[in-house]
C-alpha cells in the first residue's frame, strides 16, 4: 500500500491490520487443502511473540481444513478472539502507528 493511500485511511479514521501469518490457501484450496494446515502451522511456529493473525481466504477448500486447522491451533494453546477495535493495536508491513 502506497503512502498515499495510507494517509488516506488516516485521514478518514480507519484502522488497518495486516496478517504475519500466510496459509497460502488461495493457491492449494483445490489441488491440496492439507497444505493449508502445515502452512498455517509452519507459520504460527515462525511468529516469534505477540499476535499472531492469520490469513484466510474465502475458498471450498480452505473451509473444508478449517475445524481440523481450529482444533490443531487449540491444541498448540493459541487462542482465537474476535477483532475488538477498542483494543486496536498496529499491525501493518510499514510500523505505521496511525493506523
């Protein structure tokens, strides 16, 4: 996201997350849905502290990993929570603190 654009959503008061966490489900969801666990799980492992946000996309493939993927993060002891924006904190490629 160029500066422009950042300024942009500054200007009308958004917040913005990013994700540190890729499933890459967006290419395997057909040919091969498991992958989308070992990435999430490859992933969430290489996230040293803090948030953990993971990425997912809209896809058949991914919902049908998904309760399997839910139960193996549980197991991991991470926990999932909604987005609460009164809790909002920076989460962005660019450390961008407006955001």
């Amino acid at each position: 996201m160029k500066e422009n654009l950042r300024h942009g959503l500054v200007q009308y008061m958004m917040k913005m997350w990013d994700w540190n966490v890729d499933t890459v489900d967006w290419k395997h969801h057909e040919t091969a849905p498991e992958r989308i666990i070992e990435n999430a799980i490859k992933g969430i492992d290489a996230v040293p502290e803090g948030p953990i946000v993971i990425l997912f996309h809209v896809k058949k493939g991914t919902a049908s990993v998904l309760s399997r993927l839910i139960d193996r993060i549980n197991k991991d002891g991470v926990q999932f929570r909604a987005y609460d924006p009164e809790q909002h904190f920076t989460m962005n490629f660019w450390d961008d603190n407006r955001l």
